[in-house]
C-alpha cells in the first residue's frame, strides 16, 4: 500500500512538472504565433499580409500581396506595421527594389492618430536605389543609413533588382545596420552624438526616437517593393 501512495505521489508530481516544463520558455505573441522563449524566431510572413501586419491607422491590408512567400507592393498601397510591438529584437528581412526605387524598415513606430505616418516616430533603415535615384542623395540618405540622420560606413548594396539581406539589432538602445553580412552603422539612441544628428534633420520637430518599444514598419513610398524570409526574435 505504501508502495502503491509513493507511485501515486511520484506520478503526480512527475505530471504537474511535465505540463509546466512543456509551457516554459514558449511565449505567444499578441497575433498567436507561438515563439521559443526569448531566443525563438518569430516569422512576420504569412499566406496573407493581414496575418503579422496592417495599413498604418488601419484595421487591414490594402493592396499588399503574398505570392510564393514574398510580400509585395507595386506602389501607392499605404505603409505596413506589425500588429505586434517591439522594444529589443533582432530583425532579419531579405528585399529588393526596381530602378530607381526607394524603400525603408522602421522600427519603435508609436502608431497613433496624432502622427501623419511613421517617419514621424520611428528610426529608418533606408532602402533605395543608390545609383539611379531621381534625386541626388546625401551621404546619410543611401542605402543602410538611419535615414536623414546618420550615414553607413560602407557600401555594400547589390544591384537594383537584386535580392538584399537586411538585420537590424536593437538592445538596450543600442542600434545595428547590417547589410549583405556587412556591419554598416551602429548607434546608441541615448548617445549625445545620435540626438545631435536627430537635431540637425528634417525629424528634429517630431516626437522621433522617443520611445524604446514600438511597431516595425515596412514603407511603401510610391515604388514597387519585395520582402521575403522576414523573421524576428526578441532579445
């Protein structure tokens, strides 16, 4: 009998220690993608758009499309965000532009009524076509800059129409541009230097890079654009 209250005791407890070490480390994001704790990938790349992401002040999608897992805009279709939010993270996104293109990933996106769009808010990884732009560029406005604020050491973009592998890192204010596998910028938010630069450019009347928890967004500015292999994972 006593053998038999042991056994009993035993499997309970193995029991309750299974059912909580099977929800250790898995968290669930606001949309229900189930993550690996904190290390986990997140995809934000679905079979519709409407699946990880939405017109800026909007409920949906409009015009954005997913064919063979590459999300795509021919313009004019309104910028993306991420119904979830983001503070530390690490993002990795492939992407490509026509000719003369342009393009951006933001981050820490504050999405409220009061802000005409995300460039009002949220720090930019610039995407755009180097070489045939219509309009001569600055050295902070090329490919893999923080658009307007701070250039990237060095040019490693591929040709317009080619695909490029974008990661941009946040931790704790800390900021990362790579580029093609190259480190391109890195920046620290709090830094007197990067509020400096912020000053001097066309965002230093906006409430920009204020916050450290936002959305990420995806630009549509008017040319067509392709992402694909779009993942994140908090840090």
């Amino acid at each position: 009998m006593r053998s038999k209250f042991i056994i009993s005791i035993f499997t309970i407890a193995l029991s309750v220690w299974s059912c909580g070490s099977s929800q250790q480390g898995v968290s669930r994001t606001a949309t229900g993608a189930p993550t690996t704790g904190k290390k986990g990938w997140q995809p934000l790349i679905g079979k519709i758009p409407a699946n990880h992401w939405h017109n800026y002040l909007q409920e949906d999608v409009a015009g954005w499309q997913i064919v063979d897992g590459t999300l795509f805009s021919s313009g004019n279709n309104g910028d993306l965000v991420s119904h979830d939010l983001f503070d530390d993270f690490e993002l990795h996104v492939e992407w490509k532009i026509e000719k003369g293109g342009n393009s951006g990933i933001f981050f820490h996106v504050s999405e409220d009524v009061q802000y005409a769009g995300m460039y009002q808010t949220g720090p930019e990884f610039q995407l755009i076509d180097n070489d045939n732009y219509a309009e001569p560029l600055q050295a902070n406005q090329v490919t893999g800059s923080a658009s307007d604020v701070l250039a990237p050491t060095l040019d490693a973009t591929r040709p317009a129409g080619s695909w490029n592998t974008t990661t941009i890192i946040v931790d704790r204010g800390k900021v990362e541009h790579w580029l093609n596998g190259k480190k391109i910028l890195a920046y620290d938010l709090e830094s007197p230097q990067w509020k400096a630069a912020v000053a001097r450019s066309k965002f230093h009347d906006f409430d920009y890079a204020l916050v450290r928890k936002g959305r990420i967004g995806l630009q549509d500015h008017g040319h067509p654009v392709w992402f694909r292999n779009i993942r994140v994972r908090r840090l």
